[in-house]
C-alpha cells in the first residue's frame, strides 16, 4: 500500500518579546537586585535554523546595601539558565553606565544547565572568563544603579513552549565595608532576567518509515488473513514524526475508503479491491467507518524525540479470486495543522 504525507507546517511566527522587572534578593552584607529589566522586541522562529539576535537595552540593576551599615562596593555575577529550554542562549553585555566602573563588555555571561559555570571570586584580581563585575563610585542613592545594554541570542530549535518566558538568574559575589570591616558574601537573584516571548505555534511534520506494505497476498484466502491478524498488520517502525512550539491538530484521509484497488480498477467492484482497516492516534479505520476524527495534541516539543506518532494497517480481505494485477494499492494523507496554545481538548497523542 502507498502512503503518501502532506506536510503542514505553518512557521510565519510572530513573537514579542519583553524584559519584566523586579526579582526578590536574599537578604545579606551585600548583594544585587533588578530594577528594570529593560526592553527588548523579539521575532523568534524557532525552525528557521539560524541564530536569532535582539538588542536586550536598559537593564538596571542595584546594589543591595546590608542592615547594620554595610555596603557593597564590589560585585560579579554571571547569568544562569532555569530549564534545559534555554540552553544554547548566549547573553552579551555591550555597555555600561553608572557611578562606577566595570566589564568586559563583548563576551557571553550566560551559562545553560547543561554547562559547568565559572567560579566566582570577587576578591580576586579580575574576572574568570564568563563573568562581569562593576565597581561601585559614591555613596548616594544614585551610585547603587548602573545599566547594560546587552545582545541575547536564541539558537534554532530552543524547545519552548508557544507562549512562554524565559526567566534568567543571577548568580553573585561582592564585597565590601562598614558595619565591623570588610566583608564578602555571595547570593543568587532568582527570576532577575525574565523574558516575555509570545510564540505563535508553528511545527515541523514528516513520514518515518516505508510503504505500508502487506506483501504478496494474490494466493491467500479472506479467512486465512482474518484468522492472523498480527501477520497481516504493518509495524509499528512506520510512523508521523512531528515537532512543535506549540499545540496542534491531525486530520487523516483515505483515497479510497480504506479499499486497495490497482490503477484503471473500480472501487464499486468488489473483485478489484481488498478492504484494509487503518490505525493511528487510538482510531480504527474502515471502509464501513471512514471518518477519521480529528484529534488535538499537546506540543511535542522540537527536540529528536518529539511527537512520534505510529501509524498501521491491517489487511481484512485475501487476495484469492481478486483480479490479478502487480499493485493494489490505496494514499492516505495526513494533514498536521498548528494550533494556538489555549486551545481545549489537548491530548498525549504519542500514547493514544
């Protein structure tokens, strides 16, 4: 049997992206908190296979002073990812401006979980690679802030789901004085970074596998192939592999009713035809009960992994006094649609 696969994937994705301020600090000698997350507009297509690059501009942050005096006047951080989905995200610092001093500027700060991140050591001489540090100036309220201006670049194929964020941590050293002497202490500012992306489901669909083919049948009767129906099942290697940023709907046709016929033969002969029962998503498929229902899925994500959804036939009828013919055959075509995130009804497709 021939089988044929459309392939829908609507990829005009259109995606905003935005930077919310304020993040809770734990409380220390020293440390760091957000107070304004900045600006950014992002377009982000996560199937178009290249890097996609948004100006990431004023994002101030401050110093937090102690209770008993204390003040910092030194501090490092590097940002930290939350979920494997991040990983591959690159975030680069490009300028600096406040009542003090600090960099480098032009080198990735970002690390993913799946990376080993840098040691942090304020009192060390200078930064380790992957780390930014500013030196604060004064000691009025206007000395605490200083602002970057960044460049954050998303990779291809980020697994995220279609309308989501993606909050950052900020992990810390500082040091400083007052309240008894100098001090050092460390801290992690959860959710300092958190960035908005609203992404349109898109996805990519396609056939895994060969023909559903039930082999040479001509000499066999309707009961021999009734009385083994495993033999006369396709496997289950056969399947729709689907990735997805979001949520999405699967449609099945048969050409002909779930009948195999060869080229030039009559559907309304039942001598030219073998009737077969389709399986997929949970369904069972014959020429008596044609109509496919149409079933919505869960996003299958945009990894390897995503979406694999089985698809099999079983032969109902023999070929003994069909009309001989090399090829009988039947396309069935299935159309996999991309579907906004709200939508109801949402099932594990790949276990049905």
């Amino acid at each position: 049997m021939a089988l044929s696969l459309f392939r829908h994937a609507l990829l005009a994705l259109a995606v905003a992206a935005g930077i919310s301020p304020g993040a809770a600090f734990a409380a220390g000698k020293c440390g760091l908190t957000t107070v304004s997350g900045g600006t950014a507009n992002l377009t982000y297509d996560p199937f178009n296979g290249s890097t996609t690059s948004i100006n990431l501009t004023g994002v101030q942050l401050s110093r937090v002073n102690g209770a008993g005096g204390e003040k910092t006047a030194n501090i490092e951080f590097y940002v930290k990812g939350t979920t494997a989905a991040q990983n591959g995200t690159i975030l680069i610092p490009v300028s600096a401006t406040g009542s003090g001093s600090g960099g480098p500027t032009g080198s990735n700060i970002f690390f993913g979980t799946n990376q080993t991140p840098p040691i942090l050591n304020i009192n060390a001489g200078s930064p380790a690679p992957g780390v930014f540090r500013w030196a604060f100036t004064g000691n009025n309220a206007a000395s605490d802030l200083f602002t970057l201006n960044m460049t954050l670049q998303l990779p291809p194929n980020l697994n995220l789901n279609a309308g989501s964020t993606l909050p950052f941590d900020i992990v810390y050293s500082c040091n400083g004085t007052g309240g008894g002497g100098p001090f050092t202490d460390t801290g992690t500012v959860s959710n300092a970074i958190v960035v908005n992306v609203i992404v349109l489901s898109g996805l990519q669909a396609s056939y895994v596998g060969t023909n559903l083919d039930f082999g040479e049948v001509g000499n066999l009767t309707t009961a021999q192939v009734l009385a083994a129906p495993a033999t006369y099942t396709t496997p289950t290697t056969n399947y729709i592999r689907v990735a997805s940023s979001g949520p999405y709907k699967v449609d099945v046709v048969s050409q002909n009713n779930y009948k195999l016929t060869f080229a030039g033969g009559s559907l309304a002969n039942a001598n030219q035809t073998l009737a077969y029962k389709g399986l997929f998503l949970g369904q069972a498929r014959t020429t008596a009960s044609p109509t496919f229902t149409t079933v919505t899925c869960v996003r299958a994500g945009t990894d390897a992994a995503a979406g694999i959804l089985p698809i099999r036939a079983t032969l109902l009828e023999g070929g003994q006094g069909k009309t001989p013919a090399s090829v009988y055959s039947d396309t069935i075509t299935v159309t996999v649609t991309p579907l906004l995130s709200t939508v109801p009804s949402q099932q594990n497709c790949p276990a049905l």
